[in-house]
C-alpha cells in the first residue's frame, strides 16, 4: 500500500560544506542518511526522520540541517495536520498509534502562571553563597506527637519512627526502567544519585545485579503490574519500595516492552525469557480495591522488614485527592503523583494526550485534601510529570509536594532532543536503546556527569530562590502557598490551586 | 469534592520593640517601670498596637480562668447584643464566679476603645467533652469563640494572669487600662507595634494569649503558611493572620500539648543548621534530626525575636540566624529580656550580668531559679 503521508521533516544538507564522510549515516539508526554509490554523495529519505538531532550535531563540518515541514495541507483550523495524518496512518496499519515522551499537547502549564514571592524591607532575603541554605528532605510517614522521656538529663524518644530516606536536594530520578532505556542510562542515573545523595528509581524493569550494591542504597525499587525482576532480594537491596499503580503518560493502561529491546541481559534482570514482549497488564492483578492495595502495602513491609518506606504512585486522575487519601489510610508512606505531561518510554498516542490531569492542580488538591483530614504528616508527596526547571520544583513545593520526580528532563540532560521515538527502540542518542551499538554512544563518567551537574545547577537555583524569599530551609516552604500568586488564570483554577492572584 | 474558596486575607506585616521583666522570686511589683521601658522605645512603634501581659495580677481568683474578652464595634447596640450572645454562651460552658467590665480611663483619647470584660469561671464539661482535660476544653472553646462569634474576641484565657492591649502606642494603653499601679504581677511583658498596613485593630495587637501562655512578638515569620497548615490540623483556627498568633498556637503544641522544655521546643522554632547538627555525637544527632523531620513545618523562618511567658516562667528567643535584636540582663532577683539595652538601663542603671543571646539560644528565667541555656540542651551523657 503506498502510504499518503509526507515528511514531518526537512533534512538540508550544505553540499559545499559536506564533503561525503558518510559519518550522518553512521549516526542515523532510522536511515534517513544513505550514501549514493553511483553518485558518490549523501542523499536523504526525509520521510525516516525523526528530528533526534543526532547526525546535525555529530556532522564534523556542520552541514546538516533538520527543520520541521510546513504543513503541505490547505489550512484549515479544524482538521489539522495532524489530526489527518493520524488519520491515514491508521488507515494504513488498522493499529493503534504509538509514541515516546510526554505530551506535547497545549494544555495549560501552570508554572508559568505562578510567580514566586520575594523579601522586601519588612524581613531581609539571605544570600546562599554566605549563609546556610538548607534542601535537606526526609519522604516517609511522620508521628503526630513525638513521645519523649527526660531520664535524668537525657532526653530519650519512645516513639516508634517509620523509615523515612533522606535526600539532599528535592529532586529525584522519575521511574525509568532497565530495558525501556539503556544499561549505559540506567547506571548514569544510579551513579548521578549517589554522588547528589538523591535517589533515582528502577522502574518496572528490575535492578540489575551488579548495581544492587554500590547504588542500592540511593535506589527505590518499583513493584509494577508485571512483577518484573521482584524478589526479597531485589526488595531489600534499595531505600525504598514503590508500587507502581499507575503513570501519567499513559494512566489506565499497562506498558510494553517490545520483544527486540529484551535482550538477554534485560531478560534476566526481568526474569523473562529473552526476545519476548514484556507486557504489564493495565491494573495489577492482585490489586482490585483499596483493601487490597493495602495487603500489597504490607506484604512489601513485611518483606523489607518495616525498614523501608513504601511509596505508591498513581496517576493524576479526575478523583485522585479522594484516591491518595485512601492510600494513606492503606499504609503507604509515600504518594507520587504523576501528571498528565509526564514521558513514557511507550504509550498509545490517544492515552498520552487525552487521560488525566495536569500536576500542578493534583498536588496543590491533593496535599489540602491531606490537611483537611489531618493526615497529611503521615505521608510524603512527591509529585511527577513535566517538572521542566528548578522553578518548577519549588512551586510545586510550596503548593504541598515534599520533592519532585524528574524524567524527561534528566533524559534531555542526557543528550535526548524528545523526538518521541522512544518506543522504535532505535535511540540515536543511546538511551532508549537495548541495541548495543546505540547505547554505546553514551559514555556513563560523561553522563554521569551531566545528570549531576544538572541537579547541582538546579538546587543552587532553588537556593536563590529560597534565600530572595527570606526562608533557609525548604521545609519552611512546603505547602506554604503564601509565596505564589497566580498570573491569567480564572476563579476555579486560583481555587483549586488555594493561591491568591497576582495584587490580591 | 467540593470546591473550596482561597483564602483572601491579608497578612499583617509589622515590626516591633518587645521589652519583659521577672521577679525570679515571684515579688510583685507595679506595671510602672516596664511602662517607662517600652515608652523608651516609643521611635519602634507607630501607634497602631500597644499591650502588655501581666502575671500574678489576679491571686483572690487565682484558680479561676480569666477570660478577658472584646466586643468591637463602633456601634454601643451591637457590642451589647454581641456580649448577650456572649453571656449566653460563656454560661452554658462555664461557672461564672465573678464578671465585670475591665477598668478603664475614659478620658484617654484612645481611638474606637471596645467593650472589654472580664470573666472569672471555671469549666462546665458535659456530654463527650467531660472527659477532656480542662485546659483542652478550655482552648476549644476559645477556638470557638473566636472563629465563630461575630465582634467577639477573647484575648485572654489563663489563671491569675492578664493581657491588655489595644490600638495606641503602648503607654496609651497602660494609661487606658490604669497599668501604672492597679495591677502588681511578677511577670509583665510589653509589646509596642509598628504595622506596616494600617488596618489597626484592637484584638490584632500584642501580647497574644491562649490559656496562660501569651507570646510577645517581633519580626515577620516566612514560613507562615506552613506552620499554620500544620497548627490546623492539630485543631488551632488561624483567625488572625498574624505571625504572632502561629507562635503561640506552636508554643502551646510543642510546650502544653507535647509537655517539651523549652530547650527542645526552641530548638523546634529555631533548630540548628544540619551542618551542625550532622557533626553531633550519635544520640544528639539522632534526637536533632528527629526532631527537625518530625516537626519541620514548626520551623519559624525569617526573622523573629520573642518573649513567651506563662506561669512562673519567662523566656527570650530569636531566629536561629538573628536578624532581629534582643539583649538579656540581669540585677538580683529580676531578669529583663529587651530589644534595646538602653531600656533596661533606664530603669535598672546597675545591672549584674548584660548579654546578646545567640540566635536560635533560648534564655529562661524562672521562678526561684536562673537558667540560660546556651548552645547545649541537656547533656546526653
């Protein structure tokens, strides 16, 4: 069938500049770049173009030049381009269309209707480079009263403490599992936590063994729909134990590992065979009501222990402040919120773009709905799904999140240009990637680096912020909505957000 | 769910000379010398809130709760009608011994003076709340009062203590309320206000007060809105928004509530820095982190100095970075606590011991007993 599509993208390459070293087509794993034998010059396939941006930056003579089509279409606002050619290719497949990363839809981003606040006259801002200026988080369920004991001159603390883990800045590595991306990501992601004292998360896919001991320690280990890779010693080797409900990108649905990317290393830390799909069902099986998540809950502590928290992660859905109270009563010490421009390594393109709500509103809902019931100390609140900047972190935190899950943005510090091609497994930058010859381009001391200094570079900016509204340490901020005011935003959002506008 | 309007208030900004004084032998004396103190740091204030705390004022009903409440509005009908609402209710709760309205002087030239009264009773606990402890009850229906009545305000619930206060400067309101020699206590405390808005109102002034504990305040509290999320839902209604109002709900959590010394609830408002803490020894870093994880949102960030009083203690602290003043002295049995020296050399020229705590180091003085406490809280042996 001859397809009726056109090219979403325009390769150009500078003829004087190229001189044929043939190293784009090295560089392009979806074979946009072939070299004409007759000819002896590079030609293009437009149509095999993602816009990874790979082979414009490798080009040795900066030749190359990739840049979006217009629209071939007559205008036309309701039919769109897009919505089009969607159409032809399911009418060229008859399946469901997939894609990578988070959605790129328009709905509001909150953030940049939120402005920080800052000391003026009345109390001074601190200057982090000369005073102390503290980031320092503890996630895991809180006492309401602290039982102490005064023995003689000693002071002794009866109560019982549920294990928190300790961050240093609040910023972890969102679930990003081994198989969806490369061994070569994975271990920068470990490695950029521990060197940081942040955490980063396993995902679904298991750990691999050799990581458990130098990086468990700052690794929280996730319990997905498909149990892959679970087992007491994959539960013990972390801080903490997450059960993955559900992900913003794709909430209601499960996830899917395309047969090729499971290689026989991804097979075995999945404990699947390898070359098979790893398919995660859509609910947990085990999992069908509150009651059952909490039994879930506790066998997870009863595996570890009670020496680990346990966080549960759920999408952002329309009852979801509801839900996380209900998981609190379960036993969970920790609640991850994923909004609706949270990535995915693979989801159905109608799922990605249509299901759930944006994150700002669920934390803000969420961490009132927390207090109202007086609950909300019994848990921490990390909130997920397109946090793109340190000013994305600290507003979340001051509308009630404890820390923030990065993961589209540690990608992008990785080298990714979101050119959602995630689930073809042919990542050019090598971290989405099971192909060795891909995810040999990241070299993990490089991107280790990279990941680190972003989180450094992000928490100093936090710092600054912090210090300009005259607070030194962030737990002095948390839900303390008095810091924002929202700029265009109608009644109900101000309402739902509990932030008055900018002037009030 | 319902939707749930935003707050809109406003919170009131200020700054303040805060000056307290103890007989540590528990000797009355005359409201006189602490009057002349505060006016000494009149340049502090702005005339828009005046008051003081006085301990020790009321021993024939000592073991009475002291309720001194106010009725604002500019309207004579309306305070009456509020006050029958009032009376209907303090009776139904409570077994009024005493009550009469607190003596005043008329011809002050106070602006808007309300109708304040006194009331001296003890609880009446029926139903489910008889087996609350009385100090519960108490704070439960102040916390009443308060949030529900209209042009009702308690600004003082203890036993054989008092605040009075009001929009003046604050030897206005010693004038208004007779301060000078009606009332010998062996704490005063004194507040002078400088809000920044000028929407000066007579329960907004300090020393604020719930049961005996009152706390007199200055300096503005960053971390508002996180401590009081975290008050409310222990069941402190934030009706004033102000920082001082936050401080006294978290002293009576961590110090009524909780039962801590003030040498760990001090460090809770004003922890040490986890560089610090980090380099304890194992049982101190174990308790200060705890500490600061368990109750984190108490923290007061910015810049603050206090003066917290309740019976037969008074205790001076400062934000744990210290950007407001306060200097501690000491002449025999009296200990003063004060934003400038100079008003504690103005009425004790000779003074034993004169000093500028550190921040985040609470000074106590107690009955019978001096103890400042400096960097160390008990020692963990």
């Amino acid at each position: 069938m001859r397809s009726f599509l056109f090219p979403e993208f325009q390769v150009i390459r500078d003829e004087v500049k190229c001189n044929q070293c043939r190293g784009c087509e090295r560089q392009c794993s979806f074979g946009t770049h072939i070299f004409d034998e007759a000819k002896e010059r590079m030609i293009s396939d437009d149509m095999k173009c993602a816009a990874c941006q790979r082979c414009a930056i490798f080009c040795p003579r900066g030749a190359i030049t990739i840049r979006p089509t217009p629209s071939p279409y007559r205008p036309n606002l309701g039919w769109s381009r897009e919505r089009i050619e969607d159409i032809k290719k399911a009418a060229e497949t008859g399946g469901v269309i997939l894609t990578g990363s988070g959605s790129d839809k328009g709905f509001p981003i909150y953030w940049d209707h939120i402005v920080l606040n800052a000391s003026q006259v009345t109390n001074p801002s601190i200057d982090p480079l000369r005073e102390p200026m503290e980031l320092r988080t503890f996630l895991g369920a809180k006492p309401d009263f602290l039982d102490l004991k005064y023995d003689g001159s000693e002071v002794k603390i009866e109560t019982e403490i549920s294990p928190n883990i300790v961050i240093e800045t609040p910023i972890m590595f969102s679930a990003m599992s081994y198989g969806a991306i490369s061994y070569e990501a994975f271990s920068s992601l470990a490695r950029a936590s521990k060197e940081f004292g942040t955490f980063f998360n396993t995902g679904e896919g298991g750990m691999p063994k050799d990581l458990r001991e130098d990086y468990g320690g700052n690794a929280i280990v996730q319990v997905a729909s498909g149990r892959y890779g679970v087992d007491a010693e994959y539960l013990n080797c972390a801080a903490a134990v997450e059960i993955k409900v559900g992900q913003g990108a794709k909430p209601g649905i499960g996830g899917h590992l395309t047969a090729p990317k499971v290689t026989p290393t991804v097979a075995s830390t999945r404990m699947i065979p390898a070359g098979t799909d790893a398919i995660s069902p859509a609910p947990h099986h085990d999992i069908y009501s509150i009651e059952d998540l909490s039994m879930l809950i506790y066998a997870l502590k009863e595996a570890t222990n009670y020496e680990k928290p346990v966080s549960v992660k759920i999408a952002a859905v329309h009852n979801f402040a509801a839900i996380a109270v209900g998981i609190v009563r379960a036993g969970a010490d920790i609640v991850a919120i994923d909004g609706i421009r949270g990535g995915t390594g693979a989801a159905p393109k109608v799922i990605r773009d249509n299901v759930g709500i944006p994150v700002e509103l669920a934390i803000s809902a969420v961490d009132r709905r927390l207090r109202d019931e007086g609950i909300r100390n019994r848990c921490s609140l990390v909130a997920a799904g397109g946090i793109r900047c340190s000013s994305d972190v600290i507003k979340a935190i001051a509308l009630g999140a404890d820390a923030c899950y990065i993961g589209t943005a540690a990608l992008i510090a990785m080298g990714c240009t979101l050119c959602q091609k995630c689930y073809t497994g042919n990542c050019n930058w090598g971290i989405c990637t099971g192909d060795p010859k891909l995810s040999g381009r990241l070299n993990p001391d490089i991107t280790t680096q990279r990941l680190s200094n972003l989180i450094k570079a992000w928490s100093m900016e936090i710092k600054e912020m912090l210090g300009g509204m005259g607070i030194n340490a962030l737990e002095s901020l948390r839900g303390n909505r008095d810091h924002l005011r929202g700029v265009g935003l109608n009644e109900w959002e101000l309402d739902v957000l509990g932030i008055k506008g900018a002037g009030e | 769910m319902v939707r749930r309007r935003r707050e809109l208030y406003n919170k009131e900004i200020c700054a303040c000379s805060i000056f307290g004084a103890m007989n540590r032998d528990g000797d009355r004396f005359t409201g006189h010398d602490v009057i002349t103190a505060i006016a000494n740091m009149h340049v502090r204030g702005n005339g828009l809130g005046g008051g003081f705390a006085a301990y020790g004022i009321y021993p024939d009903y000592k073991d009475y709760y002291a309720f001194h409440i106010m009725f604002t509005s500019d309207s004579e009908e309306t305070r009456r009608a509020a006050k029958c609402i009032l009376d209907a209710y303090l009776c139904q709760n409570f077994d009024i011994v005493y009550d009469e309205e607190i003596p005043h002087d008329e011809a002050c030239k106070v602006s808007h003076p309300p109708l304040a009264w006194r009331y001296f009773a003890l609880p009446n606990k029926k139903g489910d709340e008889a087996c609350l402890p009385d100090e519960d009850y108490v704070v439960k229906k102040v916390m009443w009062i308060n949030s529900s009545m209209e042009n009702t305000y308690v600004f003082s619930s203890g036993k054989n203590m008092g605040v009075f206060k009001g929009v003046g400067y604050p030897e206005e309101m010693a004038d208004y309320f007779l301060l000078h020699d009606t009332y010998r206590g062996y704490i005063w405390t004194a507040h002078g206000r400088f809000p920044t808005n000028t929407q000066a109102w007579w329960g907004g002034a300090h020393p604020f007060g719930l049961l005996d504990w009152t706390v007199v305040h200055n300096g503005e509290i960053s971390s508002y809105g996180t401590n009081r999320w975290f008050l409310e839902m222990y069941g402190y209604k934030c009706t004033l928004q102000t920082d001082t109002e936050v401080i006294t709900y978290a002293v009576d959590l961590l110090m009524r509530r909780n039962k801590m010394p003030i040498d760990l609830a001090s460090k809770v408002m004003a922890p040490p820095i986890w560089n610090a803490i980090d380099k304890m020894d194992a049982k101190k870093k174990k308790l200060y982190s705890t500490l600061r994880m368990v109750y984190g949102p108490l923290l007061m960030n910015g810049p603050f100095t206090i003066i917290i009083a309740h019976e037969g203690e008074m205790i001076g602290l400062g934000d744990r970075i210290r950007l407001r003043p306060l200097t501690a002295a000491t002449r025999g049995p009296m200990m003063y606590l004060s934003s400038e020296e100079a008003s504690i050399r103005l009425i004790s020229p000779q003074l034993d011991e004169v000093w500028t705590p550190n921040g985040g180091e609470p000074v106590v003085a107690k009955l019978n007993s001096k103890k400042v406490v400096r960097d160390e809280i008990f020692p963990l042996s």
